[in-house]
C-alpha cells in the first residue's frame, strides 16, 4: 500500500507522468497526424493489384491462424454434424503494405478487406457458414508498419463429424474443423 509522507514530492513525480499523458493523447488526435495517416493508406493502396499473391513468384505465403470459440451452438447426432461460433484470425506479411512514419497499427474499416489480398482457406467438411453481419459485416483488417496483416471475421459454421455412435451412451466423440487452402 502507497502512503504519502510528503505531498510536495509526491506533486513532482506525478506532474511529468500528467504531461507525457495529456502530450501522446493531444498528438494521436491532431488533425495532421490524421491526414497523415490516411495518406499513408490512400498510398498504400494505391496501385495494389488483389489478384496477386504477396511474393507473387516467390515461396509460399505462410499464413498464422487462431481460432477462438465462442460457442459450440449444436451438437447433432442424427446430422452426425455440429455447429460452433467462432472468432477466426488469419495473419501473414505482405511487404506492399508495410510503411514508416507511423509507429502505429493500423486497424482498418471492415470494407478494406475486399480491396486487399486475402488467403483463400475454406473449412474442408464445412455444410453450411456465415460471416455475421450485423450492423455491418464482422471482420477486421489491421496493418503493421512491417507489412504484417491481421484479418479477422466473426463466423458461424457447421461442420460434419463423422460420430461413432456404437458405445452410446458411453461414447466419446472427437469432432474437428479441417481447414485448407487451394492455393
């Protein structure tokens, strides 16, 4: 537990911590730093061909994936299906979208994604998805200085599981999202 002994040192420490606060809080806001920014996007955008891959002729794109559940919504034996709510995040580097000047991520409006190469991975045993879309569409695009994107989308999916049903009720059933890319 912090007690103050003297309250005039206390008002010295605490002054420069209150400036350097308000002083980053006043700059990320200021109107140039604005325009600087969506200069920077407009630039990045500028001339980026979707249809190509990052490293177009070079080594594959190696794409990271994390998935959070949010819920496992249904469980069908008869279906021999289950259907999960997920939060899927995909990120690689693409050096057309790194830049300097701005020691900031980026997070993006959902609709850049539809103007920037995203990887094409679809779920394998997948009958029936959605990206939910209330009030706009559920994703999220994030660009860091070093051209590193984050993408991520909020999706409902229902899977098929081949169960094995022959010790029921006893049986244990292991269910999995096979997920695959074409490129």
């Amino acid at each position: 537990m912090w007690t103050v002994q003297n309250r005039e040192s206390l008002g010295l420490l605490s002054f420069p911590v209150m400036i350097a606060v308000v002083c980053c809080a006043h700059s990320a806001n200021e109107p140039s730093n604005m325009s600087y920014v969506k200069e920077t996007v407009d630039r990045l955008l500028k001339g980026y061909d979707i249809r190509l891959r990052p490293d177009f002729g070079g080594p594959p794109v190696d794409v990271g994936m994390r998935i959070d559940v949010a819920s496992i919504d249904m469980v069908s034996e008869v279906n021999m299906d289950y259907t999960l709510t997920m939060y899927f995040q995909q990120s690689w580097k693409d050096k057309r979208l790194s830049y300097s000047g701005i020691p900031l991520n980026l997070t993006l409006d959902n609709r850049v994604a539809d103007q920037l190469w995203v990887p094409d991975t679809y779920f394998l045993n997948d009958k029936k998805s959605f990206v939910h879309g209330v009030t706009v569409k559920n994703r999220m695009i994030r660009l860091h200085p070093d051209g590193t994107v984050l993408y991520g989308l909020r999706i409902t999916t229902t899977a098929a599981c081949m169960m094995d049903l022959r010790r029921y009720p006893l049986d244990e059933q292991n269910c999995t999202l096979e997920i695959e890319s074409s490129v």
